[in-house]
C-alpha cells in the first residue's frame, strides 16, 4: 500500500504531519482500523487506495465539510482542515481532522467533529498523533489498532481541556467519612449531571457538566465533585437526549481531568499510594462509565 499524500496536499495546499505520513506508510493493508474510545475509525481511503468510489472517503472533498458556523471559530478562517479518519456506524459523519496553514504542515494536534450535526462543535482530542498509535494486529485484509490500551499517565498527556471546555471555577470538591470494614478496591465515576444555559446571543449559550465520583479507600468512603462550562452552542438536543455517540468526548475529557484533581488529592493526603490507583485502574470501565446517561438535566439563566 502506497499513501497518497502527495496528490492531497496538493489539491489543499497544505500537509499531513511527518510523523503520521510516516505511520501510516508503514502499514502494508488498505483498511486501516482504529479503535478508539468511542467506537471504531478507518483511515479514509483516498489515504489509503488508488481509486475510490464513495465521495465521503475524500480527504480534499471532504474539507470544507467543517466550514459550518465560523463565527464560532474565527480563529479557523486562515486554517486548512485535512480529515483523516471516519467513524464506522450509524451515518459515518464523524471524522477525525488535522489543521494547518496554507503552505504549511500541520502540527498534528487531533481534532473530533460531527459534520451532520455542526451545532455539537468541534473538539481537540489530542496534541499528538500518540491518541491514534497502539498495538497494530493483522486480521485478514485489515490492519486494527488498539488505542485504548493506554495507562492513566498516557490518557493525561492525551487529553486535556480544551478552549471550549473548561473547568468551573472553584467547583473541585472532596470529603469522606469512615467505613468501617471496607477495602481499597474502586475509584468511580457515579453521576453527570448537566445544566443547559440557553441565551438569544450564540455565544452565551453553554452547558455546565457536574461530575461526582466515590472511592473506597482502606475502610473509608470519599466523595468528590467537579463541574465544568461546556462552551459550544448547540448542545441542548444532544444533552437532553443523552445522544452519547456525538458528545462522547465531551463528557470523557470532563471525566478525565475531575478524576486526575481526585487521585493527586488522595495521594498528596496519603489516602492512597500512586501505585494502588495503577493496579485498580481500568480504562474500560472508565468509557463505560462515561458512556452512561446523564443522571439529572437542568435549566440556568446566562447572565
């Protein structure tokens, strides 16, 4: 399998990141499978084959799909977007996507965006191309990468809160009681909770995400909590009827970062070592968990 880069970043004057280029070359198939934390992705084919008989596989074709509602990204008018990867259920709208200059290489940060449902806003998933590289495994014609087999230490130096989603100001909470007869043996996520702020101006509209985790930890019970601003219009439908597939990162970025304030308050309070969270860490559980629905919906006033 030859890439064909060269032939995309001339028709958009801009270029993939070295380091993706060369990844990708190293793979022999066409059907490039990533398995990421929502559901899985394929390397879009205009990447990977000669000839293409589906329009939605075209990276260049593709690129001005993200066009919607610059006035919610301004600073998006002087970049060249270049999909990559497309998701592989329900409409296959969701692409993955790199950034750049005309003329320039991208820097390889990671971006997420439903292009059928514009009004859930863009992501940055990752600063690096280290969210889509794991364990690559051959099956039949198909080359499938595992990318979420990552340790707690690798999804913090993926993911962190973005521009559009940050964290509400001293909302960081934490207390416990004892519990007599309890063991070390979990640190959850429980609840999300989500208050949906509508405004007439687009740009005062938002929803406020309340995340509340519980741990047992040597025979007591902690609770702690954190809420975060999600600062995109449009997210109402989505919240309200917990459409989880075109919010996903949203949530998982929150839940990230809440339980990483948690863990280095239980271990700089010496309620836990670094090395006992590791041992009960378990990324699936965590994507479940994030995938749950939002326990209660709420309505704020802006302003």
């Amino acid at each position: 399998m030859k890439p064909n880069f060269g032939k995309i970043e001339q028709k958009l004057k801009g270029s993939f990141p070295s380091e993706f280029k060369e990844y990708i070359s190293t793979f022999k198939k066409e059907d490039i499978i990533l398995e990421l934390f929502d559901e899985e992705y394929r390397i879009l084919y205009s990447i990977t084959k000669t000839e293409i008989n589906d329009p939605w596989e075209g990276v260049a074709n593709r690129s001005s799909d993200f066009e919607y509602y610059p006035e919610d990204y301004p600073e998006d008018k002087n970049f060249i977007k270049i999909p990559f990867a497309r998701n592989l259920s329900g409409d296959k709208f969701k692409y993955l996507y790199f950034l750049c200059r005309e003329g320039e290489e991208s820097n390889g940060e990671i971006y997420i965006q439903d292009i059928d449902s514009p009004h859930v806003g863009r992501v940055k998933l990752s600063n690096n191309l280290e969210l889509i590289k794991g364990t690559a495994s051959e099956v039949g014609d198909t080359i499938r990468i595992d990318c979420i087999d990552k340790s707690f230490d690798d999804l913090k130096t993926i993911f962190s809160l973005t521009d559009n989603i940050v964290a509400w100001k001293d909302s960081f909470g934490i207390g416990g009681r004892e519990n007599s007869g309890s063991k070390y043996e979990e640190l959850a996520l429980r609840e999300i909770g989500a208050i949906i702020y509508e405004s007439e101006k687009r740009s005062e509209s938002f929803v406020k995400f309340e995340l509340h985790y519980q741990s047992f930890i040597n025979e007591k019970l902690v609770f702690s909590s954190k809420a975060y601003a999600i600062n995109i219009w449009g997210l109402k439908y989505e919240v309200e009827n917990n459409v989880n597939y075109r919010i996903f990162y949203h949530k998982f970025i929150c839940v990230l970062d809440g339980l990483k304030e948690t863990v280095e308050w239980l271990i700089a309070n010496g309620e836990m070592t670094r090395e006992q969270f590791n041992q009960i860490f378990n990324v699936t559980k965590l994507i479940n968990q994030t995938k749950k629905g939002f326990n209660q919906i709420d309505y704020g006033v802006c302003g």
